[in-house]
C-alpha cells in the first residue's frame, strides 16, 4: 500500500484493514473507498467495458459515471468510489455492465 498516492499520508490514527482484490489480498484503511484503496495499491484497472473490453478505473470518483463498478461480497455493480473499505471485504472485477442490460434488447 502506497501512501504516496493519498491526500493525507501523515494520518496514522487510520486503522488498517486487509480486503482481496480478484483473491489477492491488499491493505486499506477502514472506511475508506475502496476504489481509493485499489489506487493506494497502484490498481488503476478494476473493471473492463462490456462492448469493447477497455480497461477502466476511477473517472469521476463521485458517484456519477458508473465507471468503478464492481462486484463487492456477492453483489454486482457496486460504485467502488463511494463504498467504504471493510475488514475481509472480497472485490472482484467485472467483465460485464449491469445485469440484464444486453439481454433485453433483443
Ligand atoms: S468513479 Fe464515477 S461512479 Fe465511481
């Protein structure tokens, strides 16, 4: 975990936590998003586009854009950049938009 990439990295009263980016196990600080953890990690990629396979990471990092989307504990499309950091937490990367989105335009 590298806090060089943080805006504060002379806080040490953060608690650190362990959480698994697709199985592999990275460091934290609880409550933090965890697309900022990811970036802390130097993970800029945490999914990819569901049309043309493009990587894709933290854009708007406020919730908006969609683009940090990932599966967090079992559920699909999680915005990373608003979801807090947990103890344990278990992220994977998603290959694929939102759930049923393709299959209905049929
Ligand atoms: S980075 Fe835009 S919604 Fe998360």
């Amino acid at each position: 975990m590298s806090n060089t990439l943080r805006l504060n990295s002379s806080s040490n009263k953060l608690e650190t936590i362990e959480f698994y980016f697709n199985d592999k196990k990275l460091n934290g600080y609880k409550g933090e998003p965890i697309a900022a953890s990811l970036l802390a990690n130097g993970i800029k990629t945490i999914r990819t586009c569901e049309i043309t396979g493009e990587n894709r990471g933290i854009f708007c990092g406020i919730g908006h854009c969609y683009e940090c989307r990932a599966e967090v504990d079992g559920i699909p499309n999680v915005r990373t950049c608003l979801t807090p950091a947990r103890q344990g937490a278990k992220v994977f990367s998603q290959a694929s938009g939102i759930k049923g989105d393709m299959e209905d335009e049929s």
